[in-house]
C-alpha cells in the first residue's frame, strides 16, 4: 500500500495506461480505512492498495533500454503517456516484471511501469518535481517542437533515462493519442473519481489532459 498524495495519482495513472491497452495490477483508492492492531488511533489516512493476484507472479524487472519492444510504437507510446501525465520518476528499477499463469499452458510475462505516483504535477531537471498538484499541471506545457522528424517536449523527467526523449516521432505521438482520444469524458472522469478527487479537480485534469491529446494529434498531423 502507498500512502500521501502518490496514493491518488498513481491509481489515476494506472487505469489511463490500462485503458490504452498497457498491463497494469490492479489498484485501488482508499479514502479511509482501519489497520487490525495499527498502533496509532483509527481510521488510517487515506491510501492506494495494490492487488496481489495468485496466478501473477513478480519475477523481477525490466530496462527501458533493453526489452523486447525496443523501437516499436508501443514502447515510445508508454513514454509519451508518462510526458503527458508529466510522470517524473522514470527507473528501471521501478519497471516490475511479471508472470502470469491465469490457465495458460506457458506462463506469459507481462511488463509494466511501477510507482507511478511522481505524476500529475511538474517536472523539473534534476530535482524532484511535484505530484498530483493540479495548479502545476495545468500550467504544464506538452509538446515544444518537432526537428528532424522527432519529437521535443516541455518534459523535464527522462534525465536518468536520456534516450527515452530522443526517439519520439510523429507517428510514435499519434499512436498513444489516437487510442487515448477514444475514452469518453466519463471514462477520463471515472479514473480520477477513482482516485478520490473532487469533481473540480477531476474536471480540471480531464480538460488538460484532453487539450494534450487533441496537441498530439495535431503534431502528428504535421502541425
């Protein structure tokens, strides 16, 4: 479990890359809740669960620069969905690799993108930035330029993981914006209630995150 404001943003994250079609465990957003035995007063603050499912297994973990799924879409897509959620704290350490053996005959291995909570506030070279700060999302900006046939993003997440921002094309941005522009507003809505937001915050992040949906489909059209 995983308390303070991680615990909002990484269950907001984690159902935007399950929705694009990204493994995810599941989690969920407690508001309240009471530890048996807890030490301290109950109820206990509020906090992300993760679930362990019997037949997923965590194996061990995975490199962003050496995966099978170094130079495809899907991989540069995964990267530009954390620009867009402006996920800072991008490690390999963080990249859990599981297994599944959900009635398959082969287990089947799964990777997914860990501690997710460094999201949905700003960015900053070499420091930490903000996490699930709405004023700082919004204020945000996505995509700088496109030189070369690459993208460019007001980004400032990747320095531990340089070459995710140097491989981005057009195309690699319209991928992720295409499917995520197929989610209907109360979907968007759906993953931030989830998480306990309030209504005015959840529609402040839905309207962000959709303008840089819409500023990725435009770049990818050549704009």
């Amino acid at each position: 479990m995983k308390l303070g404001p991680e615990a909002q943003s990484e269950v907001v994250v984690s159902r935007l890359l399950w929705a694009a079609g990204y493994f995810q465990p599941a989690a969920y957003y407690l508001p309240s809740w009471r530890l048996v035995g807890a030490p301290d007063p109950n109820p206990q603050p509020p906090g992300r669960f993760r679930l362990e499912a019997e037949r997923e297994t965590r194996i061990g973990r995975w490199s962003w620069s050496a995966n099978p799924f170094v130079g495809t879409e899907p991989l540069r897509g995964l990267f530009v969905l954390m620009v867009m959620v402006n996920n800072w704290d991008l490690k390999t350490q963080q990249n859990p690799l599981y297994e599944l053996t959900d009635g398959a005959a082969v287990p089947v291995r799964r990777y997914a993108v860990g501690d997710l909570g460094a999201s949905l506030g700003s960015t900053r070279w070499f420091f930490p930035g903000s996490k699930s700060n709405i004023d700082d999302f919004e204020r945000g900006r996505f995509i700088h330029s496109v030189r070369n046939g690459h993208v460019r993003f007001h980004y400032r997440g990747a320095w531990r993981e340089p070459h995710l921002k140097r491989g981005v094309t057009p195309a690699d941005v319209r991928w992720i914006s295409e499917r995520l522009a197929r989610l209907t507003p109360s979907q968007w809505s759906d993953a931030f209630r989830a998480a306990g937001y309030t209504d005015t915050e959840t529609q402040r992040y839905v309207i962000r995150l959709r303008q840089k949906v819409q500023e990725g489909l435009a770049v990818a059209g050549g704009s």
